[in-house]
DNA sequence: GCCATCCCGTTACAAATCGTTACACACCGT
DNA sequence: ACGGTGTGTAACGATTTGTAACGGGATGGC
C-alpha cells in the first residue's frame, strides 16, 4: 500500500507524444490507497447501464474505478447524447469538480469503485504539498487527452476518429500487459457514436470498412482484432 | 496588490451553467500580482501574428495575458491547424503543463503578457495550500470549458457552431463590462473555421446567413453586432 | 425445448450538410 | 494605381447523415 511519503518529490514529466491518444491516462500512482481512511472496506458495485451519477449531483466523493467500464456523458435539450469519456480501471473520476459534477456516469460492465470522500482529499492537499501537485498533474493530464480528443472532432474524418479510437484501447491493453491486438469493447455503437461525434450507422459502416480492407477483424461484435495497426496508424493520422 | 493571505479559505463554486460556453473563464482571482516577485517590472510586448511560443518549447514560466487576444493552435502533419483556445486579458496560459509546452501560442494581435517563473509557482503550491487548491480549480474550469467546447464539435451544426461562439464572445464582453452586443473580432475567419472545426467559407456563408437573418449586423468584417440574441440562443442549442 | 419478441447491429439508398474549387470584391499599405 | 491579403458568393462534389428494412443473438414466456 503507497504511503504519501513514498511519492518522488519532483512530478514525473512522460515524454508527451504530439499525437497521443485521447483516453484518459491511467492513475495508478495515485489511485492507490493512499491510507486505510480514504479506503472503503467495500467497494460500492454497480451493474451494467446503472447511473453511478447524473449531472448536478453533489460530488461529496470522488471515484477511484476498481473494475469495469465506466462511461461519462451528458445529455443535450434536443436529445442529442454526448459521451465525454470512458473510464477503466486505475482511473480517479471527478477530483477536480468541486461541488458539482459536470457530467453524468454510467456503468457499462458490472462496475466496483472506490468511494474517496471530497473532504479528505482537500485535506491531503492542505497538509501534502507534493499531493497537490499530483493532482494538478492529472488535471493537466486529463486536460491535455480532453484537447487530443477535440482535435480529433474538429479535423478527423469519421475513419480517422475510428482508428484513433481503436488505437487508443490498444494502447491501453498494452499499458495493462494485455494483447494489444486484442480489443474487447465494452460499449455498444451508439456510445462510441456518442463519444466520437458519429452516428451509430458511419461507426457500422466505417468497423464493416475496416474489416474489409482486412485492418481488423470482428469475431463478434464485441471484439475487435488488429489484424493491421499500421494500416491503422496511417489512417489516424489523416 | 492582492497578498495570498487575502484568499478565502474556501475555494468559490461559481453555478456552473450547464450549457455554459466554452471559452476559457477569466482568471482575475489568480492573475492579479501576488507578490512583487511574480511580477515582471516591464511586460514583454509581442506585435499581430507573432508568435509567444512553440508546441513543444520548455516552459519555464506561465504567462498572464495583460493585454490583447492570443491564439492556441497546434499544426498537423497533413497541415490541417487546430486553435486549440483563445486567450483575453486576465487569462493565464500553461499553469498546469509542467515541462513542455502542449501547444503554440500566437497573438492576434498587439500583445501585452506577464511572464510567471515557473518555479515560483511551484514554491507557493508547497508553501500555500490555498494556492494549490486555487490552480486546481482553475484547471477544473478549463477542463470544464475544454469539454464544453468538445461538445460543441462532436454534436453541434455549423450554425450552432457558430452561435455558441459569438455568445460566448458576447458574455466575455458582458462580464468585462463592455457591450455584450457588439463583438469586435480579433480573430479572422480562418481563426474562427481552425477552433470550430468549419472552413473558411462555412463560417462566411454562416456570417452572411445570420446577417439576412436579422440576427446579426456586419458594419465591418471584424465588427459583429448582435441584434437578436434569444434567436442566437435558440441557434445555439440545436 | 420451442417460439415470439426485443434490442442491437448491419446494410442499402436517398437526402443534406459541409468541403472544394473557382472567381470577384474590399481593404490596406506600398 | 498596384499587388497582396483577407473575405464574400456561387456551383459542384464528397462525405456524412437519415430513413428504412433486414438479420441475428439474447431474453422471456409458454
């Protein structure tokens, strides 16, 4: 278990790749239970498409995912969806919204998190200065894939936004020791459409593409396996 | 001359508009002199279309607009350009990058900016609790733009688009205290089509349309005045 | 076990939006 | 006046969306 005086005094700068991919970093060096009172005994369970929370609750707690697939979205007056992120496991949701959250959260899987109270936190950061600069690292963090993730609505085609996003989960199979090749999608089309400003028929339509050109292959409708990544980088880029 | 000691403890939850719009807030709370230290005796000068710094330059100091508009773009390799934000007087950029810039920053026009060594922030988030506590709200607010403005893209029509930024232009000037019906753009329309994910000629054609409209008047290209506001609003949602 | 139903995904075709191309005009400084 | 930059307008075309119909797997009742 990390005790706050393990933390490095200096934050760690990861060489930033210019064309990185939008997911959420992991938080692993901060999700850690950081002491037994920031730690439930039990973490809270949620099943498959339950709100965890809605838009404009109190935020008392923040939101360490332990397991599953969490997706965060809001819901427009014309009843337009958009999926602002997914969060896995590793991942803290909601430190830096301080009363209210911003956004809606729905379990895609079976979901257990970890409920940290709000209060706790402000306290870490009044009396662990190294903490705070944690937290303003994943803030960063987090702001800069939100960019990476509007650059790629405001200039990628819908092939591009597909293969980044693909990547994307590739890349964080391989950051868990998972295959890479291998991607098990834990949403359904619409809320990929959702998240990548598509509608469900271009996310259809674009997956039977890719499996055509034989970049991919779809064993099921849930997994996806790489079968050309570079193929894949080429046209994420463009 | 605002002393930190004068900071509230708490920090103040603004009520966050769910359909806020998406420039970055104003910074005032935080940009206004801490100590004589932060300050530079004499505020460096750009001129129009210079640049302040480049995607990946070091970034050794955070830099308060003082005077002028600034542009954030990143260049992509197809030699697309994505405007990342734009930045007003009292707003701070790079607090929360800790080595490498994410991005370029171009002044759109004569440009006054502070610059804030980096290490000295660093000092008063060791030193000042409240100081973290503030730079991470301050992340969270452009987090929460940031998304906003994403939202914009990925679900919104070129109108809206459209729309939603001559309000969002309009509410600065309001909160300024300048006539929030009349705009004047520092920003031309390539600016505009680069950070709403539209052409040239899109953002043209969408003037000239809400122009027939009624909606707005066009006295001079960089001059918008806004004669109908609810319909600007209705435009805005859908 | 069997069948009906429902939800999700896929595909095809028509329609709309937006991008592309091309050209003309306005403004500005030389 | 001239050229350059920035902008406005129009015709055309490509990408994406909307609509609709079909298929397939899962669920649930009989």
């Amino acid at each position: 278990m990390l005790a706050l005086s393990a933390m490095p005094d200096t934050v760690s700068d990861s060489p930033r790749n210019v064309f990185a991919l939008p997911l959420p970093p992991r938080r692993d060096e901060i999700s850690e239970p950081i002491t037994e009172q920031l730690v439930q005994a039990m973490p809270s369970v949620y099943s498959a498409r339950e709100d965890l929370f809605l838009e404009g609750d109190e935020s008392s707690h923040i939101l360490e995912v332990v397991e599953g697939v969490i997706c965060a979205y809001r819901l427009l007056p014309d009843g337009h969806r958009h999926v602002v992120s997914f969060y896995f496991p590793g991942d803290l949701i909601g430190y830096c919204s301080p009363s209210t959250q911003t956004f809606s959260a729905q379990a895609l899987t079976k979901v257990r998190v970890r409920r940290i109270p709000r209060h706790l936190l402000n306290q870490l950061i009044e009396t662990r200065p190294q903490f705070a600069r944690r937290l303003l690292k994943l803030a960063a963090d987090e702001l800069t894939m939100t960019r990476e993730h509007m650059l790629c609505l405001a200039a990628k085609s819908a092939e591009a936004r597909m293969a980044v996003f693909l990547l994307a989960l590739a890349r964080r199979n391989r950051e868990t020791g998972a295959d890479p090749t291998r991607v098990d999608l834990a949403m359904t089309r619409v809320d990929i459409g959702d998240y990548l400003g598509l509608t469900i028929e271009t996310v259809s339509r674009t997956f039977s593409k890719l499996k055509r050109a034989g970049i991919i292959a779809l064993p099921r409708t849930t997994t996806v396996l790489i079968r050309d990544a570079a193929a894949l980088h080429e046209m994420a880029q463009g």
